[in-house]
C-alpha cells in the first residue's frame, strides 16, 4: 500500500530514523512547508541550527525529486490571507493537488464545514495550495514582492545605546519598580563613561543588553503579570474568534511534580489560573523580600546571585578596561547570553556559563597569558 505522507521538516528531525525508515519501505509523498521552524532542539542546545535544507535534501535523495513537493506555505498564508493560521489549510490543498491525499475535494471541504471555524478562509486557503501546485512559478512571482519588502524591512537602524537602555529602563519599571530600573540605569552609565576614553560603546551595549537580561528573570509575578497583561489579552482577541478557551501548562516549583530525574514537570491548567494571576500580579514588590516565598528556590536563589556577580565582575573590568583587553571585557560581559531557558535547562547552561566564565577570568588576571594568547591568535 502507498503511504501519502503531508509532513514538514520538523516532525522528519524529531522522529529521525524511523520516519526516514517508512519513507524508504513504502511509495510516499512529501509536501514540505519550507519555512523554518525552530523544534524543541533549540531549547534544549543553545547552538541550535536549524536543519530545514539538510532535511529537504535527504528527503530528495530517498524519494527522488518528483515525491517532494515544497513551498513556503507560511509565507503565502501571512501574504495572501494575512494570518500565517492557514498554513495547514494551505498545505492540504497544495498536497490534494499533487493528488497525493486520498480523499475527494467534496469530502475536504464538508469537514472544513462541519469544523465550523473560519469556514470561507480555509476554504479560500485550500484553493491558494492548489495554486501552488498548479502553477509554483506563478505563486512565486506573487510573492516574490513580499519578500523583497521584508528584506528592505529587516535592514533597521540600529538603536543608540540611549534608545537600548531607555526600552529597558520602560520595561523594568514595570516589572518592578522605578527605583529598581533606576539601579539599573545608573550601572549601565557607569559602564559608559568608563568605556568612553576608548572612543568605543559595544561593552556599554552588552552590559545594557545582559544586566536587563538577568534583572528581568521571569519568576512567578513575571509569568503572571504578562499573562494578565491587557496588550496580551487584546493580541489573543484578534487572533481567535468564538467559543475558545485558553489553557495554560505550567510548572509551578512549589507544587508542580518532579520526574524520576527530578526535574519539573508542566501540568496543564484551565482559564481559572488566570484569576490567579492576575492577583499575583500584584504581589510583584514582594519579589527579593522576606514574604517572597517563591524566591526560596534554588533557581531563584541562583538568579539573584548571578545579578549580584555580574555586576562584580562588571566592576571589576571598568578598574583595568584598556584597548588592549577591551575584546576579552567584552567576551565576559556577554556571558549571560549563554544561560538560556528555565528550570533544569537554565541550569545546565548555568554550569556551563560558569566554567566558561571562570577561564576568561583566569585570562582576565593574568596578562602574560592573554598576550600570549593573542600572539598566537
């Protein structure tokens, strides 16, 4: 029997060899969204590429040109329906024209139906995949003015180091208060007159990029207060339409369960939970004080002594920051970019961070061996 397959690239990489198995056992069809999607290996490596052409390229090479259609679906549903939501649609139809999904369009389009969502536009979206089919050169060329005006879009001015920290300062006041984003303010200006007699700004930029990143930990009061955020409900509005309800999967460290690892594990919560947050919202001075029962874990206990390091070491490049050592100052205030996700993960990357951090230290203090380093360099 043939097996017709309607797949992207992600669900090939996350299966692996089993997929790949049942492509080569069998007569399949591949239609591929080409977009690029990151999947779960960007949470749990840091360094994470993704893999989309290398999949395309196997897939050719077990099935042969012919059985691999593609094309970027999400483009075409973002262009011509304005929601990248009808992607899936989108793709059905494309794969319904290559003849490669069993079913008659009558069929199709009574299941659209009776699912009774946005019953015209997944419709409209299954006649745009078979367009794509038909004729690709065509759907190209009608994209193609898209494309470009994402391009011109993507090359922005880059912001000052004023514009950088005035976002930031905006944001943490509202995470927690004036006063803590004044703290935080008041240290990125240090960094910036002290790094001013070099006639450079890129160490002011990362500190400014990497103390917001480690002020800014989201905890509990954080979760809750984006969620309860009216600027979030308001996107969800626009979004969905009819009787939707929202679920939440969560870990909360006080009460979620553990796996045998000992790790965290999310369970999922109804629209309730959001009553809940909205009054832990609240609560958000309580962060860092004695009531602050969340800030008891050990996560949260690491959080804040990596703010408080940071800023040590910080201090203690601006006492020796000279052009000589200015790239290594650099390299060790961008630190923070590695520790990455939550819970077990952001610890791992934690431990990494550190080991990392403890040689460019090394390096920091003894100059011998950083100008031996760069002569060799």
């Amino acid at each position: 029997a043939s097996a017709d397959l309607v797949i992207g690239c992600d669900p090939i990489v996350a299966a692996g060899k089993e997929t790949l198995q049942r492509l080569r056992s069998g007569r399949s069809h591949v239609a591929l969204n080409t977009s690029a999607t990151p999947t779960a290996g960007f949470v749990r490596n840091t360094e994470w590429q993704n893999p989309a052409q290398a999949c395309v390229d196997s897939l050719v090479q077990i099935l042969g040109e012919s059985d691999v259609g593609r094309f970027d679906a999400e483009a075409a549903s973002t262009r011509l329906m304005g929601d990248s939501i009808y992607t899936n649609p989108m793709m059905l139809g494309y794969a319904w024209q290559k003849g490669w999904v069993p079913l008659g369009e009558q069929a199709l389009m009574r299941a659209i139906e009776l699912n009774a969502v946005q019953v015209e536009k997944n419709k409209q979206a299954f006649e745009w995949g078979r367009r794509a089919a038909h004729d690709p050169k065509a759907m190209a060329a009608l994209l193609a003015p898209a494309a470009q005006q994402a391009q011109v879009i993507e090359f922005k001015k880059r912001d000052t180091v004023e514009a950088l920290v005035a976002k930031r300062v905006e944001f943490l006041t509202g995470y927690q208060n004036a006063a803590y984003a004044e703290t935080y303010k008041a240290f990125v200006e240090q960094v910036r007159q002290a790094e001013s007699r070099l006639g450079k700004t890129s160490l002011t930029e990362a500190v400014a990029r990497y103390l917001f990143k480690l002020m800014a930990y989201k905890d509990e009061y954080e979760v809750a207060r984006l969620h309860t955020d009216p600027a979030f409900q308001a996107k969800l509005a626009e979004q969905f339409e009819g009787n939707y309800e929202l679920r939440l999967h969560l870990a909360p460290p006080l009460f979620a369960k553990k796996n045998e690892k000992g790790e965290l594990v999310k369970q999922q919560y109804g629209p309730w939970m959001l009553k809940a947050m909205g009054v832990l919202a609240k609560l958000k001075g309580l962060r860092g004080s004695a009531l602050d029962i969340f800030g008891r874990t050990e996560e949260r206990r690491m959080e804040r002594a990596l703010m408080a390091q940071y800023r040590g070491d910080v201090q203690k490049l601006l006492a020796g920051l000279s052009a000589d050592n200015h790239a290594l100052a650099l390299e060790i205030a961008s630190l923070p970019e590695q520790i990455r996700g939550f819970g077990h993960v952001k610890e791992r990357n934690h431990k990494a961070a550190q080991l990392r951090r403890e040689a460019l230290l090394a390096r920091w203090a003894d100059p011998s061996a950083r100008d031996g380093q760069a002569r060799a360099a």
